[in-house]
C-alpha cells in the first residue's frame, strides 16, 4: 500500500549531505539522486533544519534504500513502539528550535540524534516521507508540515502493525493515543489554529479520533469490511463508517450496508463500557443511513438500544445510549417507518417497566406526539393509510381524537372526511365513545366539532344526543352544527336535518333546508312540504323550502308550486314576486311542459329566472357545494354593518342570491352574525347574513334572512350588475392542502 516509500528516497529520508543519516546504521546503504548529490534540496551544513527541507529531502530522495527493503515492504525489520516514540519526541525538540532561538537545532545534530535510532525506525519515517509527499507534492508552509509528518509516522507505524497482525482493531486507538502523547508536544508548539477556534467557542475533534480516521481511510476496503461485519466493528470511526457505506450504496450493495448497519448497532450490547459508549455516539451520527434502508436496520438497531437503555446501569452511558435512542426514533418519524416507530414506542415501555420513571424525558423528545399531525395530513395527501401508521395511531388515542376532530371541521372534500373517519373506525369502539361523551358532556363549541365524525360513526346518537343539547347551545353552534353534517352520507345527512330541524336556530333553518335540498335525498320532500304549506313559516324560509323542492324534483309539490303562480287577488298577485320565481324555476324542474305554460301566463320576466338556485351533484367531490352560481360584479358593491359595537364598510367584489365575499378593515370569527345594509341608487338593500370565514384583506358571507322585497331588488342588481352567471365546475375546485380555505358555498 505504501510501496513507494521503500524507494521512494532511503537517502534523503533524514539527510542533508546526500548519505543516509548516519549511514543507515550498519547496513551502510548510501542513497543517491537528489538527496545524494549534495543536498542541493536542503538547509546547507551549520543552519538549522527546516520541516519542509526534510520533507523536500525524502519526497525527491534517489533510488538507494535500506537493508532489506527492495520490494517495497517492511521485509525483516521489526520497528518497535518505543522507537517510533522516540522519533516523535525528536520531531518535537526539532519544533521547539524553531520557536527558541537559544537552542536551534543544526544539521549535525540532527543527523546525528536520528542516525542514533534503529534502521527500522528510520524506514518507517521514509515511508511515512514519502506517502506525504505522494499526498501533498508541492511546498507547504513549515509548521503543518512537520506535524503531519509525525502524524504520518505515527500512522504508518499501526497500519504496518496492523496489517501484520500484531495489533488487534480494539486496540489500534489505544496505541494512536500513545503515539498522539508524542505528538501533543509538537502539536502545541506548532499549532495556533485550534487555540482561536477553541478561543471562539468551536469544539475541536479530539486529535487521537483525527489520527483514527485518518488510519482507517488507509485500511483496504476488503480490510474494512471484514471488521464492520464483525463485533469489532465500533472500533472504526463513524466517519469511515459513512463514507464506506455511502460508497456500498452508490454502488447498489445493498445487503453489505444492512449487514454493516445491523452489526455495528449489535455493539452496543458489548460488555466493554468504551464499546458501548462508542457505539452509542457512532449510532447517533449515522442516523440518516439507518433510516435510508427499508426500515429493518433501523428497527433492529432503536430494539438494541431499548434493550440496553433498560439494563444499562452506568450514567454517562445511559445518557449516551437514550441520545442514541432517541436520535434513530426521530428518523423514523421523519422517514414515516411505523414499523419503526412502534418499535421505539414499544421499548420505552419495556424500559419504563423496568426502570419506572425513566422514560418520561424520552417520551417529549421521540416527540411522536408531535409529528401526528404529520402523518395524518400525510395520509390525507395519498388517500390512503400507509402500513403500520394505524398501529402507532393506537398507542396514542386520546391525541389522535383531538388532532382528527379538528381537523375534519376543516376539510372540504369528501374523500378527506372518509379517511379521517375510517382512522377513528379503527382506533376502536373506546375511541367513539369518547367522542359521545364529548357530545354529550364538552361546552358547545368543541361539541359541535364532533358532530361530523358522530354522525359518520353513530348517526343513531346523534338523533339522540343532539336535540337536547342545541337547545342550549348559541346560534353560533347551531351553524356550525349543520355545517359538519354536511360531511354525513346524504342519507343519514338527510334523516338527521329532519330530525333536528325544529330544534334549530330561526335564523338557522333556512341553512338546514339547503342541505336537505342538495342532499338529493327524496326523504326530505315531505317535510319540505309541510314547511311551504304552513302560513306562519317565515317567508325567506319558505323560498327556501320551494328551491328545495325543485332541487329534488318533488312532483308531488307541482300543485303548490302552480298555485304559488297563479293565485290572485283583484289587482295584484298573492305571494310576493320573489316566491313567485322560485316557484316557477321549481315547477320548470319538476314539470317542464305545465312549467313553461304557467310562466307565460305569470307575467315573470324570463331574465329574471336566470338566476336559479344550482342543483346538486351526487358525484361531488366536495362536501358543500355551491348554491347558486357564482357572479362576478362589474364594479364592487359597497355594504356596512349595522348590529355591531364598531360597524365597517365592506367593499363586495361577488355577489349572488346566497352570499357573497368582501374586503373591509376588521375580521369576524366565523359563525358571527351581520346586519348588512347595501348601499345602490336612492334605495338600500337590508339582510341577515353569517360570517362563513376570513383570510387577509378578504370575508365570505351568507345570507340567512331577507325580506322577499328585498331579495327581488337583489336580484335585479345582481342582474344589473352581474350578467350572466359564471360556469363553475366542481372539478375546478382545487385541494389547498395544510390550510382553512374560505368557503364560497353560498
């Protein structure tokens, strides 16, 4: 490996007149070529030796070599520990010349102090000379260069020695920390870097690790795993470990990295204390690798660790191996390896029950806990549940409960809703009995939040539960309560909004009779009916309860509708002429041909049944959808609030016969009610609306009461200044994922 060395300029390895220092010992070799030719590359006779002279010196010796070192290779000599510590310590008096001019040291003197040493060791210093000159031919400033000089004997020493068997892995960092005792000397003198690092506050590597890397990066690669699959494989340095894996897996060595990892984690079950705590600090670094695999290095090493962090009994090596445990349970999470994970959780009860009390630092910092909401949403992106995700799901129901409550309030889309509901499914029957106790026993806001899911888990408690509890409830929890039914079944959606309705909010119910309408369900139709048969049903109410009616295509209300048309009185019509449209956009659905006739005869201006409520699609991907087509002003309509402490002026770019969206200087929480007066010509436009949601500069509204004379002036504005309606598709309605997006569905 280092083969140059042996030829590589036995002559100039510590000379300067062109001999081997000395004469090579007894075996009276003289060098020849540069080093030989009269030290033409070094300090002339009487001045003190320079680093870099000795260097230049070896790196560009001649062709002569040492007794027995032709090939290249150690051959007989058997360089001993004592001696290469002593060319250490040499090198450091050479250094501490530099610095005291009292006592430089000359050539003479230098030769003759290394001349003193065995052969043996002054063939090591030539190897050591020439693999530096090998890495670093050009000149370098003389102080590094004299310290990586000792630093490669030293290197050079345990490689030979290793590589001869006579040093075992255990023990090649025991003898570079020997060799670094030498070196420190030399080091302190030459070196001023790591002093201002350590002056700034910057942790510096402990220079017996450098020399270990460094003497692990020269180990062949064959050398190199057959010790990371052994277990001695904490004796390499995570570094080397690193970059020997990351090279296994540029290759697409697979197995070799997970045979390395499974083994290297297996060493911290050692008996030997140094071991453990190596491996322990090794793990932590190469957590990225554990979790680049397919998982199964990663759970086998985070079960070792929970395995020793339960029986280790030494403080400093628990800290080190829980630092270890939770380093590798956090790539988990971050990697979404459940498996994984509920390995992790499964040792810290392991420990737990056997060293009671001692998980519960480890618990917040695993911090599974906190990444939920990241699987969840996770999830939600793929539309599916991975593997094993369920399973750490259980191990944490009471946060799971919390997170998937809120979180289905938030959801627009169907298919959303199905998830998170099929998460609580799974969690098991504790988990919707929790959610009826929140139901039956929490204050109103975080009740109705648990509505949606109750109603997709058990509707039949809903009908149960809810009736009584509205009745205490404000009206900001009776929307928010119809709201999360939206995101029931249209079947159990549309028996729930029967059954409830009569204890719902006044000023609510219109927004029930909506769902009812869109729900596509014919079980509403009787109780839509009753609704327009009774005279003292509120007149917004019963406008309501026709579109409804049209939505399904009730031909059972055909009768009503066509009396609603063509019921007069001596002068005028009966039913105002807002109820009169609805009735006819309601019977043109149910009964085109008797619909067209009775609209000729109506005296309705056909442009006016152009704004028409919208009908549902049974396919829709989103939970509420549009009520009426959406309108684009052709300049802003002006509206100011008039119940509030502090009214505002909200300037209203949409509009339609539901509601609409404006900018104004303050923002109101959803659900809170506004009395809106529209200001347009010499007559104001007056109605009820409920704040549906906010975001900067912008507030969706929906209207919940209107006089009918004022919906019909609304309606010829919207005509006035809307045109025809804009085309919405519920395709082009797009998933804003990881935020609340304003809702439009007026």
């Amino acid at each position: 490996m280092w083969g140059s060395g042996a030829t590589g300029g036995a002559g100039g390895a510590g000379a300067v007149d062109g001999t081997v220092a000395g004469g090579a010992g007894s075996g009276g070799g003289t060098g020849t070529g540069a080093g030989a030719a009269g030290g033409t590359d070094v300090a002339p006779p009487g001045k003190w030796l320079t680093a870099s002279a000795l260097l230049r010196s070896g790196a560009t010796g001649g062709t002569g070599s040492l007794p027995g070192t032709a090939t290249g290779t150690s051959g007989g000599f058997n360089v001993e520990e004592e001696d290469v510590r002593s060319m250490l310590g040499l090198f450091a008096q050479l250094g501490k010349s530099r610095k005291d001019s009292e006592h430089r040291m000359d050539v003479p003197t230098f030769q003759s102090r290394l001349s003193a040493m065995p052969v043996r060791a002054q063939y090591t210093l030539q190897q050591a000379l020439a693999g530096l000159a090998a890495q670093a031919p050009d000149a370098k400033p003389d102080k590094p260069m004299l310290l990586k000089l000792a630093e490669h004997v030293a290197i050079r020493f345990a490689l030979d020695s290793y590589e001869k068997g006579e040093l075992r892995v255990n023990a090649v960092k025991q003898l570079l920390d020997r060799m670094n005792t030498e070196i420190e000397g030399l080091r302190k003198i030459l070196s001023t870097q790591e002093e201002m690092m350590a002056q700034a506050g910057l942790s510096v590597q402990s220079y017996t690790e450098l020399l270990d890397q460094e003497f692990w990066e020269q180990v062949p690669e064959e050398n190199k795993k057959e010790v990371l699959t052994s277990d001695e494989a904490w004796c390499v340095p995570p570094r080397n470990v690193r970059a020997f894996l990351e090279d296994m897996l540029r290759r697409g060595e697979l197995k070799t990295v997970n045979e390395v990892l499974m083994k290297y984690a297996s060493c911290v079950g050692l008996e030997a204390p140094e071991a453990r705590r190596t491996t322990a600090i090794g793990l932590s670094d190469l957590g990225e690798l554990y979790g680049s695999g397919d998982g199964s290095a990663l759970m086998d090493a985070i079960r070792r660790l929970g395995n020793q962090l339960a029986i280790e009994r030494e403080p400093e090596l628990q800290t080190l191996v829980s630092a270890a445990f939770v380093r590798l349970s956090q790539e988990a999470a971050s990697k979404r390896c459940y498996p994984a994970m509920q390995q992790a959780l499964a040792s810290l009860e392991s420990v737990e029950a056997q060293r009671p009390g001692s998980t519960q630092s480890l618990r917040p910092r695993i911090g599974a806990e906190e990444r939920l909401p990241e699987f969840i949403e996770e999830a939600m992106r793929s539309g599916q549940i991975a593997d094993g995700m369920m399973d750490i799901l259980n191990l944490m129901p009471k946060a799971t409960i919390h997170y998937v409550t809120n979180r289905f309030g938030h959801c627009g889309f169907r298919d959303d809703c199905d998830l998170l509901a099929t998460i609580i499914r799974n969690l098991g029957e504790d988990a919707t009995q929790r959610l009826l106790e929140t139901l039956q026993t929490a204050p109103a806001n975080e009740s109705a939040e648990a509505i949606g899911l109750v109603s997709q888990l058990s509707p039949e408690n809903v009908e149960r539960i809810l009736p009584a509890r509205l009745s205490q409830w404000p009206r900001s929890a009776h929307d928010r309560a119809v709201r999360q039914l939206s995101a029931t079944p249209a079947q159990e959606r549309a028996r729930l909004l029967i059954a409830l309705y009569d204890s719902l909010d006044v000023l609510i119910r219109p927004l029930a009779i909506d769902e009812m309408g869109m729900s596509g369900q014919s079980s509403c139709i009787p109780k839509l009916i009753e609704l327009l048969q009774n005279d003292e049903t509120p007149a917004f109410t019963r406008v309501k309860a026709v579109e409804a009616l049209g939505r399904l295509r009730a031909s059972g209300a055909s009768a009503l509708f066509q009396r609603i048309l063509d019921a007069r009185q001596v002068w005028r019509w009966v039913y105002p002429n807002e109820l009169r449209i609805a009735a006819a956009q309601a019977l043109l659905r149910v009964d085109p041909a008797v619909g067209m006739e009775k609209v000729a005869a109506s005296g309705i201006d056909r442009k006016e049944l152009s704004l028409e409520p919208s009908d549902p699609d049974a396919n829709a991907s989103v939970i509420r959808q549009r009520r009426y087509a959406r309108l684009k002003l052709s300049r802003n309509l002006v509206a100011v609030t008039t119940n509030l402490r502090e009214n505002f002026r909200l300037s209203i770019p949409e509009l339609n016969l539901g509601g609409g969206i404006g900018s104004g200087e303050r923002h109101l929480a959803p659900g809170s009610l506004l009395s809106l007066k529209f200001s347009h010509g010499v007559r104001n436009l007056k109605a009820q609306a409920i704040v549906r949601g906010a975001r900067p500069q912008a507030m969706a509204f929906e209207f919940v009461d209107m006089d009918l004379d004022e919906r019909y002036r609304l309606r010829k504005l919207l005509l006035e200044l809307g045109g025809l309606p804009m085309v919405a598709q519920v395709t082009s309605r797009t998933r804003r994922r990881g935020r609340v997006a304003i809702s439009k569905n007026y």
